[in-house]
C-alpha cells in the first residue's frame, strides 16, 4: 500500500513523530488527503510525502515500469481522444480490429485518428493519485522501499534541503536502475573433469 511507502520515507527522513502516527495507524484519509487526528500541525507533512510519492510513482511508470492496459473502444468521427480510456494514456503500443488484424493509426497529442469502427487498443499509462489505503500499481515488479527512497528526494527538494535530496536521488536512481535491469537466469559453472 502507498502507506508503506510514506512509513519508509518518513524513516529514511527521520520524521520521528509522523512515523509512529503512521505506524500506529493514526493518519486516516479524508477528500483524498491525509489527516492526523489531533495533531493538525504534522498534516502538511503528510500531504507533501504523499504528493511526493504520486510524482515518483507516475515517474517510474513513465520510465522504468511501464503500465500498460488493454481497451476496448468505439471510434466515430475517425477519431478517439484519449480522456476517453480509463487510465491517463502515455503512449498507444498497438491497436487491433475485431477481426484481430492490426489497425492503421495515427497517434497525435491528445487523441488516436483511425477510421470508424470497433478496436482493441493496448497502451501505457500513468496512475492515477492515489491515497494512502491504495495498493501499489506495479505489483511485485518495485517495492514501497524504491518508491520511498524517491519521496525522500522529492521531499528535499520541495523543501529546498538540496545536499540531502542529491543523496537520496542518487540511492533512488541507484535502486531503481538496478530493479529495472532484466535478470538472467542462474546457472551454475561447468563443472570439469580432471
């Protein structure tokens, strides 16, 4: 869940108070922002860290650990914006007919231009915000810790702490990189025979 991430991050900040409100589950949601009951003062904190870790999620999916979804769409006026998926559309990978055959299309800025019909379109996309009861969009492809060495960052720089978001950048972009990387298989050296 996105708490994770905020718990993590709030760890690594050294946020001793918001991290026990955290972790005693004290911080509930309330019009999608997160509030501490009592102790109003640590609310701004919170939504900042929350913010922070929806821009760091919408990175890596941008980036790293692309989103993608399969629609189905009716096209009329040659033509489909894209506020009309269901996700927020970063770049159309395949469209296909009915039939199965692979449609001609032309990607612009805010839509797809193909001709009238009944399509499958595969694509990436951004998440959308999300709270802190919601799960992680990348299954087990990258953890709440990635995710919250990159709050951590984005929490420095938003509040002008540079020497220490250059730090966790370089941790972020160090974990994420490596998490990133295909893995190969395992093998076991050859054995030879003397």
């Amino acid at each position: 869940m996105v708490r994770e991430i905020l718990e993590q991050a709030t760890a690594f900040l050294q946020m001793d108070e918001l991290y026990e409100e955290l972790l005693a589950g004290n911080v509930s949601t309330a019009g999608g922002r997160p509030v501490i009951e009592g102790k109003s003062h640590l609310d701004g904190a919170a939504r900042q860290l929350l913010t922070c870790a929806n821009l760091v999620m919408s990175e890596a999916a941008a980036y790293y650990f692309p989103l993608r979804a399969v629609q189905r769409v009716v096209v009329s006026g040659e033509m489909i914006e894209f506020s009309a998926f269901e996700n927020r559309v970063i770049d159309v990978i395949r469209v296909t007919a009915v039939s199965g055959a692979p449609a001609r299309f032309e990607r612009r800025a805010t839509r797809i231009e193909l001709p009238d019909g009944e399509y499958t379109v595969e694509y990436t996309y951004l998440p959308l915000r999300l709270g802190l009861e919601d799960p992680l969009p990348f299954g087990h492809k990258i953890g709440a810790r990635i995710l919250a060495l990159g709050t951590a960052c984005e929490y420095c720089i938003v509040n002008s702490m540079l020497e220490e978001a250059a730090m966790w950048d370089k941790r972020y972009r160090d974990a994420i990189t490596a998490a990133a990387q295909p893995k190969s298989e395992a093998r076991l050296a050859r054995r030879r025979w003397v």
